[in-house]
C-alpha cells in the first residue's frame, strides 16, 4: 500500500478484491445473516446490508484519499471498480452455491442468505442489483473525499454517529421508555432499530453541530494550556463526581450492571497497570489473584456448609485484600529473576495451577472443586442489604475511585518513579541503587490488593463462584485492556475498560460474533493507534522513537 | 548495600527452600508410588510412549513458537489457531468428502498426502496473511503491541472457522492402514504412534537442513541475529520474516494432520491448549532456540503423562490426573528457577529478553 | 492538594455508600424496576416476546445453540398466541455465571419479556435464578442438572423450573443399569471439572456403592484434554483391579476420546463403558465411531418416534442445515410450549386487542403444570421446579444411531 503506482489501477482492482474478500467471508461465515435480522432503519435498512456495502465504500473512500489528485471522473470510475468487483464477488458466491453443493462443508451458506443476497429475486437480477448498490455505495465513499473538508467531516461524523444511536438503539429505546413512556420511545425507535424520520433528524442535527464545532475549532486560535491552581481543579471535578453518583438512576439494572462489571476490571485493570504498565513485568496469570480475592470472601462468608466463619462483608474485605497481596508476594519471589517472556509464561501457569487447584478433588472438601461455593451473602450497610446492581454500583465505585487514587499517588511518589526506571532498564535502575527485589514485591503485592479486591466484590455479587469464572481469558482480557486503553495510563484502562468489557456486553445479542469482533477491535486499534486511547507519556515518547528508528531503517 | 544483600539472601534462601520444597514433595510421591508398586513395567512403558507421542505434537507446534520468537521476539499468540485452521479446514473440506466417496479407502496414502499438503498450504496462508496485516505494521512498535494483535488474531480466526464449518466437533476419517498396534518390547504401539514419532523425528531433520542448509534458511538465521546487519548484507528481511511464518505453520499444518490421526477429531477451539502447551515447551527448551523446542515438547509430554502417576499417586490425592498441568507449570517454574534461559537457551537470552 | 483530594475522595465514597443504602432503594422501586408481580401487557398487533438465555459462544456452543434451536421450532410451530405473533430474544448465557448474571439483568430490565427459556449450563442457572426471581419473572431451564437449583436449602428460587431431569435421576439410572442389569460390579468413573459432569459421576458412584458395588477409581481429566491413555491407564491398574464398568459423563470432544482411547489401553479391551447426555449427539456418534459397541449411553428417554418428533426433526434440519447437534433441544421445545400453554392460560384479552399476562400467574401456572405432554414425556413440576419427566433410558450405537436398550 505505500508504494503507489501512478495510475492506482492496480491499487483500485486490489482494494475491489479486498472489498470482495470482506463481504464474501462476512456471508459465508454467517455474519450477514444474522445481522440481516436486525434493521438499523425499521424496515429498510439492515446491519446485514452494512456488512455487504460499506467495506467498498470505505476502501473507495480511503483509496479516493490518496489519489485525489487524479481529477474526480477517474476516481468515480476505480471507486465504481472497487464497487463492481466486491458485488461481482458476492454473486459469485451465490452462483457458485447454486451450481455446487458448497453447504455440506460451509455450514453457513443457507438458502436465507442466499435470498438475502439476491434480494429474493433471480440469480441475474439479484447480482445486477448487488453490483449496483455496491458500486453506487464505493462511488458515494470516494466522492466524499471531493467534499470540502469542513463538510466532510461533518457528514462522516454524522453518518458514524447515526450508524451508532442504529447499533445501540434497543438499549436506546428501552431508557427512553423507562424516562418518558412507551409512546415517546415509540416515535423515536421500533423496538430495535431507529424510524426512518428521527434518523434523518439526528443526521441532519448531528451533521450541523459538527458543522459549527468544526468551523468554530477553525477560527479560535490555540489557546494558551490554561493554568488552573487546585481550587479550581477540584472545582471541575464536581459535575464528574455528581455525574458519577447519579449513573444509576440514569442507567437502569441492566446498563448498571454492565457499569459493575466494567468496574470489576477496572479495578483488576488499575492493579495489572501497576505491574505491567509501570513496573513492566509481563504478567499474564493476573486471574491468579482475582480468584484468590473471590475464594477468600467466599469461605469467609458464604452461609453454606463450606462457609467457616460466615464474617460480614466489610469484615473480610480487608482480609481478601490482605490475602491477595500475600499471594502476589509469595508468587512473585520464584519469578524476581526472570524477564520478559520467561517470566509471561511462568505468571500464565500460576494462573492455570491455581485454576486447576481451585476446581480439584483435591481441594473440594474446603472450596467446593467444580461445585464451587453458593450462598454468599450480598453486602449490606445499615441493616438494609444490597441486591439490586444499582446498590452494588455504589461499593464498586468506592472500590474504584480508591483504585484509581491510590495508583496516581502512587505513580507520582518515590515508589512510582524507581517502577519506571526498573521498567526503563533493570541493570541501570539497579546500579543506581534501586532494590529491585523490594520493588518488584512491591508492585507484585499492590497489584495483586487490587485484583484481590475486585474478587472480594466480584463474589457477593454473583452469590455464587465457579472454578470456571477464573480462566485464562479473564488475564487476557485485563492486560489487552490495559493497553488498548494506554498502557500505565489511568484514564486509559477506564476506556479501555469501557471498550472491551462493556461493548461485548452490549453486543450480546451478536453472540459468538462478538469475541470475532473483539479480536478484531484489538487488532485495528493496535495497528491504527498503538499507542492506545489515552496514551500515558512515556508510552507516546517510546512509540515515537520507534518511528525514528524506522526512519534510520 | 548492607540492606540489599540482607533482602537478596532472604530471597534466595526462600528459593532454595521452594526448590527443596518442590524435589521433595517429586521424591516422596514418587518414593510412595514405587513402593506400593501399582503399576507393571509394561505401564511404565506404556506412559513413556503415550508421553513421547504428545511431546512430538508439542514439538512440532513449539518450533513455530521458538522461530518466530528468534526473528521477531515476540510470542505468537495466534500460533494454536495457525494449527487449526490448516487440519480443520482439511477436514472439513477435503478428509471428510474423500472418506464419504471411498476415495480414501482405496488411495489411503494418496488421500492422506493431499490432506496433509492442504493442511500446511491452510496453515501457511494464514500464518501469511496474519503477518502481513496484524504484525509487519508493529515491527518496530513496543513489543506488548503485536502481542496483543497476536491475541486479537487468536480470537478472529477462531470464530472465523467456527463460522465457515460450525461449531460441532467433526470427526476424522479413519484410515484402515494405521489402525491397530505393533509388538514393541515387553508392550504394543500404536501404529499412529509409530507415524507421529517418524514424522516429527523426520520433519526435524528436514527443518535443520533448510535452516542450516538453504539460502532461505540461513536468510532466516541472519535476520534472528540481527536484522539490521541482515539488510545490509542485502538479505530482505521482509521476506526471511514471511519465510519464518511460513516454516513454522507447515510444522504447525503437519502437526495438525498427526492430531486428526491420532485423536480423530478436529473442532474451532483445538488450537487453544496446544497453542499454550506449546508455548511452554518452547519456553521449557529455551525460547528462539529450535532443539530447544524439541527437547521442549518431548519433556512436556512426558511430564503430562509420567507425572500425574509417579509424583502424585503415592500421595494419595484424589483424582490425581486432574492435576497434570500443574506439574507441568511446576516443572516449568522449577527448571526456570535453576536455568532462567529455559534448558538450551543461551545466556544471550536473559540479556535483552 | 492532596488533603484536599483525599477528602472530597472520601467525601465521594462516603456519599456512594449512603446512597447504596437509603438512595438507591428509592431508584430501584421507581418507574426503572419492573413491579414485582406486575403484568406484562402485549399491545394489538404486538408480539409476545419471550427470551432465551442458553450458551451460544465458547467451547460449549452446541449445547446451548441447539436449544435455542429447539426454542425457535417451537416458535415456528406455534406461529400465533390468540393473534398475537411470537418473538425470541436470544441472549447469551456464557455458561459462566457472571454471563448467567448479566444475561439475567438484560432480561429483567425489558418489561415486556414474558418468560425466559435458559440457562444452559449450571452455573448460570444459579446465579441467573436469583436475578429472574428477584424481578419477579419466571425461567424455565431446558439443560441444567445440578441437584442444587431445586434443593431449597441451596440454589433454588422462586421463580425456577426446568425441564431437564436431575442428575440424581440418572446417576442412578446407569448405575442400576451397569450392577443390575449386565451385571458388573466394579467400576470406575471419570468426570471433567465441570459441575454437570462432576455431579453426575458422583451421584452415579453413590448408586453404585447403594446398590453394592465398588468403585475402584474415581478420577478427573481437563476440558480440552486430548491424550486420556495416561489417565485410562493408571485406572486399569487400579488397587481394586481393572474397572468392569467405566462411566464417564463428559461432553463431545473428551467423550469420544476417552471411548476410543480407552479400547487401546491394556487392561481396558473388555471394560464396558458408559457415558451420558453430554455424549448424545450425532457428532459425539461420528467422532465415537467404531469404538461404539460395548458402551452405552444414558440419556433422557426419548420416545422420539412421534408425529410432533418427525416434523421436529424435518423442521431443525431444513432450518439449520444439519441433524441436531445435541441433547437438549427437545427439553428446550419442551419448555417453550410449557411457557406458551401457560401465556394462554393466564393471559387475558382486553377489548382493543391487547393481551394482559400476569406475571405471578405465569409463575402459578408453571408450577401448577401437570401431565404435559412433551417430546421428552409427561411432564409435571413439583414444587421446586422439578418438571421432568424422569425416565431415563440407556441407549447403544448401532450404525450410528442411538438405540434404547433399557429399560
């Protein structure tokens, strides 16, 4: 892709081809089905359809970027060839199941999707009209690099975020329905997807606010970083912290619920930070801990018969911290020699023993084995328990909130400063006098208090725990977290957080295509924005001599 | 000064009491386990075999592990789908036709070479392909980046092939020929064990001939002892790093045909814990290191098989088979704490690691 | 700075507590929270929505994908409650109970869901019973087994049912099938972890000893495990010498390597072996294969010779391309028409076409269900949700179909 031809012809048949190949598996592998049942615009427009149309439109339009240049009617044509071979592709995997039994091997290439792709009509005829949409989507994508680009952007913005309010629209509706009735809700949404007059108000609105911020932004000239003193620091964090209090009741169970889970791992997020993001040990058994914090909270309080001391909650959450940030000691002492690599795999079989442990014979009689342990009791304050997510939130706010101002101290303080010089470079950090032993402990010991933590609530919260719970993907998905967001960078894992735990969550509905589409978002996101959501300096700094490095190359 | 020594004796007493602690609980279990004797020489025999069988998988699986992480330094995570897609895409699309026409009963060698090829052609393609889009742009980035892409190719090609042939588990043809056993010393093999063991033992010396051998192979060698160096001496570094992928998916790709043979049955999910053990292998053996990943995986499966009923049976625990991982992770740890470069790895490793 | 950060902090965290204990109430029993034994009221020319909450991602996709299956057929086939269309929502359950959980509170926060058909797994179930039954709405499981969701000194919950038989029951069944009926006095058996399976083979190694046998292994593989001749082996050198029976409840993939594995380990040839419905699939046939004479199967007793099975059938396999792919979606069927017997029972016309369903009612109904007759048999719920009909068969492979040997 960097070295352009001069006339881009190639480039354009290459983009069709992979414009193609992206619809083409996109059906053959179910997606298009499934999506096709959910309409984006009551009964127009399916995500189905997104999924066949858009890959040419935007290819087009990022092609149509580069060789602008080239005057627009020779960019309408490569773009309607790029739309042209994607569509011509589709038919031909219709066509190819028609004549051939392609269903006894590719499960998913059911007579439904063949309907979806020829429209319901004859083979030629639905072809003519997929090659027609396709092409008519990929010239509409490139001609928008033709746009100027303050309305451009304003159309794109628009576009994403009226294909968003589509995607989001049952969590939507239901809220709306909650504040302002079902008839409002109605107006506005069909129970899962967006009516077609809204949708044009919420384009053409969203169109013109980004409009006006675009051409606002144009005009100010740069303004001088503002120096606040703290008092108006904290002045500022005051909508945050009543937004914060209110969430809930702006949320509902079901959104709040999501809220709580995405705290869980922001919590084990905050803690794996410090180990990685800071004190840059790879580890990749991170469960280890959380698993610790759960059983421990567990034992100590469940009502059941493997209880033994059926403690109150705020009675043993300091232990379960405690507990934890032992264990994070204990399994970190064998590991303080070694690096990188070495010490990833060590850390993911600390993680597995103490999974396997968790759910053998050998340990049932005092944890459960793979019956695991019931009748944990949900917390309780003032004699009134909390049950419902809403109430639980609040806990887990606390519990983040402290997280989060404990790592900042931390990360500004003495200890902060020897974790990065360690992470910078071990042999120096030592020979200016660093304990290293002490400081990886250390790090090992915080890190694995706050994973301890947010097991010690994640078990009330589930009044039940399984062995299963505590699985390799969970460390998986705390350290892509982490760096998805930025690595050592607190706001960084809160996005993160938001990103990988919340939207599979919210994408439920998308089933087994969600962890495809995970595996996905962390690919695109590392390869278009290594460096994470919210960089943390260092890590901008470090990238950024990277590029150096290459340039030398 | 005074203090940091103080601190460092601690911990290594603590390490010297963890290894002592770990050989004894190996010696007593062990020690019980001969005594009450409840297995024949034949048993025995038979565990070492089993244990060889699966380490040649591991192995073969871990070489693509230890080239990548020669050249490139980072821990292919994807590596178990790479394996997974070539045989389950084989499977699918060519063994299960082939065995449904009779085609296979009457060519079994035929049918099983063409399976095989389109195996590692799968594999290669995809480790290809992975190459290209998820790893060259993060060539130069911090290396947690491509382990993370690595991660997220894991999780896409997984449910990928679970969308193109489903979800079931798919069972492999069997192959009239390799069915049954042959007389071995005081007990019988199984002929798909005598196939793995060749096969590997074959592929290994065919891999050290290409890489020692080949212009490719010594273009391989060079950029994973200095990338910059090899550019100069005209090497594209490009391409000895697409050549690396494709070296280890065509183990991986074979590894997967010796898998259907042997268990007879392919699935999305199988790459996973292959992939893991294999990972740990390669890190057993010293990771970038190809005997290492060897010896490796031939350890790895004999812990798996050997231990569980020698270190653990004496000792009484309960379902003690359950608890094979976790001799192999304490293996790992214990031999990592003796020799932090893993078995074979040079001392170079710890360096720059 | 710092003092004044650490107490507006503090001053946050306090405030959240108290606002989990007297605030939040107040927000949970407002216009947000369903009412406890509200009415769901279905609109003229609205459908009647009813949930599903089985596994559809991860290693166990096939159990809980082809219950859902099984729900939808019985959607097709009733097409239309007193003119109101019917519409699924199919959620995810995980099989973890953290997406027990959430699949749970997405459930509870849409008013107009009438029933839930779910969890797959176990140890969703726990979890998700708590949640559905706090909402007040109703869940009926088509595949979970653990004893403890219909123990009321554990798991179980007010508004819980399934129509999968307890793992007593057919723990039982194989045991007295393998001491009883061929005869075997030792055995052995094998479970994987998870809590269905380790259940099961617990309750089968209780019957066996009930009955007077031995059991001289009791042992345990990972999921995933590939290799089972170390773990076969070690059991055919048991103290109590090589097992006669050997029971191993696990699903597809371990099932059939443990099947094949175990007629090459020496000391095993002649051991019977057995396993369950975790095994019971066309593809656990296939991947088994030629191991299949000698082991038996149980499984719930399907008489799945009738008019409703044979459209049942020709319906899955024109809809999703391929026989069905596990055990549970006739319970899952089973349970959808439970559920949509009940909606047109309880629920109550109103004179512009909109349909009220009480949900107190429903729940009243289910429970009250008595001699329904399903696929899987007649069903009646006792008073812990316990509907299945508790016939368990043992089955055979004979060229690649399962076949009922006993009872």
């Amino acid at each position: 892709m960097d070295n352009l031809t001069s006339s881009g012809w190639r480039q354009a048949l290459l983009q069709g081809f992979v414009a193609g190949l992206i619809t083409v598996s996109a059906s053959t592998i179910g997606m298009v089905e499934l999506f096709g049942t959910r309409y984006f615009l009551a009964g127009l427009f399916t995500m189905g359809q997104l999924l066949l149309f858009a890959p040419p439109a935007v290819l087009a339009f990022s092609l149509a970027g580069k060789i602008k240049s080239q005057g627009i009617s020779i960019v309408t044509v490569k773009a309607a060839a790029i739309g042209a071979i994607s569509g011509a592709m589709l038919a031909l995997l219709v066509w190819a199941n028609q004549t051939f039994p392609l269903r006894t091997v590719l499960i998913n290439l059911s007579p439904k999707l063949m309907g979806l792709l020829t429209f319901d009509r004859s083979l030629a005829e639905g072809a003519l009209i997929l090659i027609g949409v396709s092409v008519a989507t990929a010239v509409f994508g490139a001609l928008l690099q033709f746009v100027p680009r303050l309305y451009r952007q304003a159309l794109l913005s628009a576009i994403i975020t009226t294909l968003g309010v589509g995607l989001l629209a049952p969590l939507l509706f239901e809220r709306i329905r909650n504040f302002f009735g079902q008839s409002v809700a109605q107006l506005v949404f069909t129970s899962s997807a967006l009516q077609v007059v809204p949708a044009i108000i919420i384009f053409a609105a969203s169109a013109a606010l980004f409009y006006f911020r675009g051409k606002a932004a144009l005009n100010s000239k740069p303004k001088a970083e503002q120096k606040l003193n703290p008092r108006q620091k904290m002045l500022r964090q005051i909508p945050l912290a009543i937004f914060l209090l209110i969430l809930p009741m702006l949320l509902g169970s079901y959104l709040t619920e999501i809220t709580n889970n995405v705290g869980i791992f922001l919590l084990m997020g905050l803690g794996l930070n410090i180990v990685v993001g800071l004190a840059g040990l790879l580890d990749l058994g991170y469960v280890a801990f959380f698993a610790i914090g759960a059983y421990t909270m567990a034992v100590l309080t469940s009502t059941g018969p493997l209880g033994v001391a059926q403690m109150s909650f705020w009675a043993a959450l300091p232990i379960c911290v405690a507990v934890s940030a032992l264990a994070g000691v204990l399994l970190g002492t064998p590991v303080l020699r070694m690096r990188g690599d070495y010490l990833a795999i060590v850390t993911l079989g600390f993680g597995e023993i103490i999974r396997i442990l968790a759910l053998s014979d050998l340990l049932k009689p005092f944890i459960g084995g793979a019956q695991g342990i019931l009748q944990i009791p949900k917390p309780s304050i003032a004699g009134i328990t909390l049950i419902s997510p809403e109430q639980l939130y609040y806990v887990i706010l606390g519990g983040a909130l402290l997280a989060a101002f404990i790592s900042n101290r931390l990360r500004e303080s003495r200890v902060g400063r020897t974790w990065i010089a360690m992470r910078e470079d071990e042999d120096v950090a030592e020979a200016m006098g660093i304990n290293l032993v002490r400081t990886k402990l250390l790090a090992f010991a915080i890190g694995a208090g706050f994973s301890g933590l947010a097991g010690a609530i994640f078990s009330p919260k589930l009044t039940s725990i399984f062995p299963h719970s505590f699985n390799l993907l969970i460390s998986i998905n705390i350290l892509s977290l982490i760096i998805v967001g930025g690595l050592g960078s607190i706001p960084g894992t809160i996005v993160g957080a938001l990103v990988l735990v919340g939207l599979p969550e919210l994408l439920r509905e998308f089933a087994e295509f969600r962890w495809l589409m995970y595996g996905l978002l962390l690919v695109v996101m590392m390869l278009n924005r290594p460096e994470g959501f919210i960089p943390s300096d260092v890590i901008r700094r470090e990238l950024h001599s990277g590029d150096e490095h290459r340039a030398e190359v | 000064m005074k203090d940091r020594l103080k601190n460092l004796d601690l911990i290594t007493a603590f390490l010297w009491l963890l290894r002592a602690a770990i050989i004894l609980v190996v010696a007593w279990g062990t020690f019980k386990t001969l005594l009450s004797n409840p297995y024949t020489s034949r048993n025995w025999l038979d565990f070492i075999i089993f244990g060889i069988a699966q380490g040649s998988m591991y192995a073969l699986i871990a070489i693509g592990y230890t080239l990548v992480y020669g050249v490139l330094k980072m821990i292919n995570f994807a590596h178990g789908e790479f394996f997974m897609s070539g045989i389950f895409t084989a499977t699918s699309a060519l063994a299960i036709p082939l065995a449904a026409s009779g085609f296979m009963d009457q060519h079994p060698l035929l049918s099983l070479l063409a399976i095989g090829l389109l195996s590692m052609l799968i594999s290669v393609g995809i480790a290809l392909l992975t190459e290209r889009i998820a790893y060259r742009p993060l060539r130069h980035a911090p290396r947690l980046m491509p382990l993370i892409t690595a991660i997220g190719a894991s999780f896409f090609w997984q449910y990928y092939f679970r969308g193109l042939f489903g979800s079931q588990v798919r069972p492999f043809p069997t192959v009239a020929a390799l069915q049954g056993s042959i007389p071995f010393l005081n007990t019988t093999v199984l002929k798909t064990h005598v196939l793995v063991v060749v096969v590997t033992v074959l592929a290994l010396v065919a891999l050290n001939f290409f890489i020692t051998k080949t212009r490719a192979g010594m273009a391989i060698r060079s950029v994973s002892e200095n990338k910059d160096v090899a550019a100069l001496m005209g090497i594209n570094v490009d391409r000895a790093i697409s050549m690396t992928f494709a070296t280890g998916a065509t183990m991986a790709g074979l590894a997967g045909l010796l898998y259907a043979l042997v268990y007879g049955q392919v699935h999305f999910f199988m790459g996973f814990i292959p992939g893991i053990k294999a990972f740990t292998a390669a890190v057993l053996g010293g990771i970038g290191n190809i005997p290492g990943a060897a010896v490796g995986g031939l350890l790895l499966g004999l812990f798996e098989s050997v231990g569980p009923s020698l270190f653990l049976q004496g000792l009484g625990i309960p379902a003690f088979n359950q608890l094979k991982d976790v001799i192999a992770f304490t293996m790992l740890v214990l031999v990592l704490i003796f020799r932090p470069q893993g078995i074979m790895g040079e001392r170079l490793a710890e360096k720059k690691a | 700075m710092s003092k004044k950060a650490f107490s507006i902090l503090a001053l946050l965290v306090v405030t959240s507590l108290l606002l989990a204990a007297c605030g939040a109430p107040a927000a949970s029993g407002g216009a947000d929270a369903p009412a406890a034994e509200g009415d769901v009221v279905v609109a003229a020319g609205d459908p009647i929505r009813i949930a599903s909450a089985l596994v559809i991602s991860g290693p166990n996709t096939d159990l809980g994908l082809d219950s859902q299956h099984g729900v939808e057929i019985a959607i097709e086939f009733k097409g239309e409650i007193k003119g109101h269309a019917i519409e699924l929502q199919a959620e995810d359950d995980g099989c973890s109970a953290e997406g027990g959980q959430a699949a749970g509170q997405k459930i509870v926060s849409d008013p107009s869901i009438v029933a839930v058909i779910g969890t797959s797994c176990s140890g969703s179930g726990v979890p998700m019973a708590q949640v559905v039954s706090d909402a007040g709405y109703v869940m009926v499981s088509p595949s979970n087994t653990a004893p403890s969701l219909t123990d009321p000194a554990q798991a179980w919950k007010p508004g819980y049912l399934r129509t999968a038989h307890n793992d007593k029951v057919q723990g039982a069944a194989m045991a007295e099938y393998a001491y009883s009926v061929l005869g075997l006095s030792t055995a052995a058996a094998i479970h994987d972890g998870d809590p269905y399976t380790e259940g099961l083979a617990n309750a089968f190694r209780e019957s066996f000893e009930a009955l007077g046998g031995s059991v001289v292994a009791f042992t345990a593989v990972n999921v995933g495990d590939t290799d089972m001749r170390p773990v076969l082996t070690s059991i055919a050198a048991s103290e109590g010498g090589a097992p006669a029976f050997l029971f191993f409840p696990v699903f597809t993939a371990e099932c059939a390597h443990l099947a094949t594995q175990a007629l090459e380990v020496a000391g095993l040839e002649n051991t019977v072996r057995g396993a369950a419905d975790g095994c019971f699939s066309a593809a656990s046939a296939e991947a088994i294969g030629d191991a299949a004479p000698g082991m038996y199967f149980s499984g719930p007793d399907l008489s799945f010779s009738g008019d409703v099975y044979n459209q049942f059938a020709a319906a899955y396999q024109s809809n999703f391309g391929t026989a069905p792919i596990s055990v549970f979606h006739a319970h899952a069927f089973d349970a959808t028409n439970m559920v949509f017997a009940c909606i047109e029972e309880v629920s109550v016309e109103g004179a512009d076409g909109s349909l009220t369903i009480n949900r107190q009612a429903m729940r009243d109904c289910l429970y009250a269900t008595s001699g329904f007759q399903g696929i899987t048999g007649s069903l009646t719920c006792n008073e812990y949700g316990d509907c299945a009909d508790p016939k368990i068969a043992v089955y055979e492979i004979v060229d690649g179909e399962y076949v009922s040997v006993w009872p």
